[in-house]
C-alpha cells in the first residue's frame, strides 16, 4: 500500500532528499499543508513534493523534494493537484530543471507547457509543467494508493476567499463542456475528492506543518493504515 | 524626428493615459495606476516615445533575474500604431538590458493580445511557453523570449526606421553604472574579462 500524508516538523527530514533540507525547512512552518510525502508502507522508500509559491491564490506553483521510486513520484503529485483543488485553485504548475523527471510528471497528466531558456541562475532551460482541472479533468490515485489530506482553517480561507474572486469575474458563469459554471465545476470537483474512497480528509481546524503549534502531531506510522 | 527616450516626471500623466487608453487596457491587465509609473520613472525603467513634444507610446521595463530582462507594460495611442513605435521601445530596451549585463529578454503576453504575436517575431522574440488558464480570469499567458547577441541586436535594430533617435542621457541609471564598471575594469586592467554583452554595448556605444 502506498500511504500519502502531509509533513509536520517533528519527522519531515527522513522523506526529504539531503540536497533539499534547507528549502523544505523554510516551507515546512506554514499552517497551510506545504510538503507532501507517499510512502510505501512495505520498503518505507518515499517520494516528496510540497508546494513552492502560492503567492497568486487560483494558482499555486509546486515544487520537488526527492524520490526513490518513479510510481510513489506520480502518486504524490497527484495528491497535490487534488490538495490543491480542495484550496479552491485552478491551476497547479511546476517549473522542472531535472530533466530525467520530466517524463514522470507526464505520467502523472501535467502538460507540458514549454519552457523557459537559461531560466537558473546556471542557465539551465526550465520546463514548464501545467495541470488545470476545469480542462484536464481530476487525476485518480492508484487503488493501491491511500491518500490523508488536511483541511484546516486556513485552508477554508483560501477556498472561500478564490470563490469571491472567481464570483467577481465574468467567467464566474461560463459554461463548461459539462454545462456547468466554473464555480459550479469547482464545486463538482471539491465534493468529488472528499467522497472518493481512498482519500481520507482529515478536517482539523489549528492544523500546523509546526508539530508543536498544531492541535494534533501525527507520526508517520499513523497513516501507514487505512483510516477512512 | 521622434524621440526614444527615458520617461521623466512630467511625462506620468500622458504615460498613464496611454495605458489607460480604452483600446489598450483590456490588454494590459485593466486599469494602471499612477503610483506604479512615477516608481518606475524613478528607477528610470520607463522608456517613452516622443514626437513634436508628445508622448505618443510607452514601455515600462524590469528584470527578474540577473540576467533576464522583462517587458511589463507596453502601449501606443492607436493612430500611432503600425508606424514602428513598439519596435523602437523594444530595441531601446534592449540597449538598457545590455549596459546592465543581461542577454535574455522576456515579456508576456496574455492570449487575446492580436497584436503581439505580430509584432514579436518581427524582432527575434520566440514564442517559448503557453501557461493555460494562468490569468484569473482562466485567460493563457504565452512567454516570449529573445537571447540577444549582437547578431540579433543589430537585426532587430534594422527594423527601426530612420526617424527615430535614440536618447541615452547622462542621468540614465544603467549607462552611469556602466561606465563606472567599465572605468574600474580599465583601472584594474581587467577589461577583457568583461562579459561578451557588455563589449558589445561598449563597442556600440563607441559607434555611436
């Protein structure tokens, strides 16, 4: 079984690469869920990503942490475009610079959207990774894969506050292929994750990345079991 | 003779009314500001078109990287366009991103700019990425970018008409910082570690 949950600080260094402590130590703090981890509860190989920006709130920019296994790899990055939904966001995207990852997040339905030339500050081209929803439809987990996401507080914050923006706009009331409105599709999308079978939400309001401000601190074996 | 030159404060308000203007506001992302303008008149980052004291067109300029320029705003009253005003904005620029070292230029477009996609190509910007759905309003944002050599420079600057001037002046920024650099490199006899776009400006400059 493949077990997905979010990263608190009291064990988030043993699902993280070495080379990228650092940067997942600066997100980790966030009282949003930041960084993501599957697991194989068998191996306990793992694969992490987490979220890089959300500085825009219908779109958020997701960034990687480290894997050992290619399928635990598209499994996470699913999860985070589902998370993502369940904020109220329309877009997810990756700017890749490791090119032997790109064909993984292919698998997982990212498009590949082009890239940008010598973007790092070493010049290596960036490839620009996007997934919309509303167009490319909701990913599904494997069956194999149990995924725990957390909507606090400040989650609920972010959802209510893109559904006003999104009311303000005049797009508000386009219709989809489904004859939906966006908001109605936005809608469909959140209740259709929340009533999927192997996605367990965990509604915890004073939820925290930091395991000492947050109302409960898992333990990784936590979600090595089927909660739901 | 038009002017290609460094907006000044007394040129905000006719910058903001080109902006403003009801046929270029949908494309540039609704209605600007005035404060955004005068800071970025201040950083000397807003290059205006002038004829027979009028400022007729505007680009407003920065940088996200060191060594990748960016386009933000541009505009023209609309019985100037299709007389090369853009163009000449664009190459300009471009002069100002090689005094301050950087190659890659890049600008935005949002999807239902018709205008753009024309006019880019034109001087050597290519169509790299398309963001679906980035703008809020679900509108794709497409990512132009042009690696400038001299080559590219020189043919980019072939498409400017005879009649535009271009105006570095002596208060401008990025030329003050050059040649400092370039005086200091000289006093330390480092000159040719300069790098391959700064010798160009240098040598362009010469020219000119």
């Amino acid at each position: 079984m493949i077990a997905i949950f979010p990263l608190q600080t009291n064990y988030f260094s043993d699902f993280v690469d070495t080379s990228f402590i650092k940067s997942a130590r600066s997100l980790i703090k966030k009282n949003l869920p930041s960084i993501l981890t599957a697991v194989d509860t068998e191996t306990k190989e793992y694969a992490t990503m987490g979220w890089r920006s959300r500085r825009t709130s219908h779109a958020c920019e997701i960034t990687y942490f480290g894997h050992q296994r290619d399928d635990l790899l598209i499994e996470v990055s699913k999860s985070l475009i589902l998370c993502s939904i369940l904020e109220g966001r329309k877009r997810i995207e990756i700017y890749n610079e490791f090119e032997d990852i790109n064909e993984i997040f292919e698998k997982a339905g990212f498009v590949n959207e082009g890239f940008h030339p010598k973007f790092t500050k070493d010049f290596l081209d960036v490839t620009v990774f996007g997934f919309v929803p509303s167009i490319d439809g909701l990913p599904s987990l494997g069956s194999e894969t149990f995924a725990n996401f957390v909507i606090s507080n400040d989650v609920l914050i972010y959802r209510n506050k893109n559904f006003d923006l999104y009311k303000k706009d005049k797009d508000w009331d386009r219709l989809s292929n489904s004859k939906l409105t966006f908001g109605e599709e936005l809608n469909r999308e959140i209740s259709e994750i929340e009533s999927t079978a192997n996605i367990n939400i965990l509604n915890i309001p004073k939820w925290s990345g930091d395991s000492n401000k947050s109302d409960i601190a898992y333990k990784p074996e936590d979600f090595y079991v089927n909660n739901k | 003779m038009r002017k290609v030159r460094l907006g000044l404060e007394k040129d905000i308000d006719e910058i903001q009314n080109i902006y403003n203007h009801k046929d270029n506001r949908e494309f540039l992302g609704g209605f600007t500001m005035r404060d955004p303008i005068s800071a970025k008149v201040a950083l000397g980052s807003e290059i205006v078109v002038e004829e027979d004291g009028k400022i007729v067109g505007a680009d407003q300029c920065g940088f996200d990287h060191s060594h990748r320029w960016r386009h933000q705003l541009v505009g023209v009253y609309p019985e100037f366009k299709r007389q090369r005003i853009a163009t000449s904005m664009y190459v300009f620029s471009m002069l100002k991103a090689m005094l301050s070292g950087r190659f890659i230029m890049h600008d935005y477009i949002v999807s239902d700019n018709c205008i753009m996609p024309i006019l880019l190509p034109t001087i050597g910007y290519k169509l790299e990425a398309t963001q679906r759905s980035k703008v809020r309003r679900h509108k794709d944002i497409s990512h132009w970018v042009k690696e400038m050599t001299e080559e590219s420079f020189l043919e980019s600057l072939q498409r400017v008409p005879s009649n535009y001037e271009f105006i570095l002046s002596d208060n401008d920024k990025y030329l003050a910082n050059f040649k400092k650099l370039i005086n200091e490199l000289e006093n330390q006899d480092l000159i040719n570690q300069v790098t391959e776009n700064r010798k160009f400006a240098l040598k362009f400059l010469d020219i000119k």
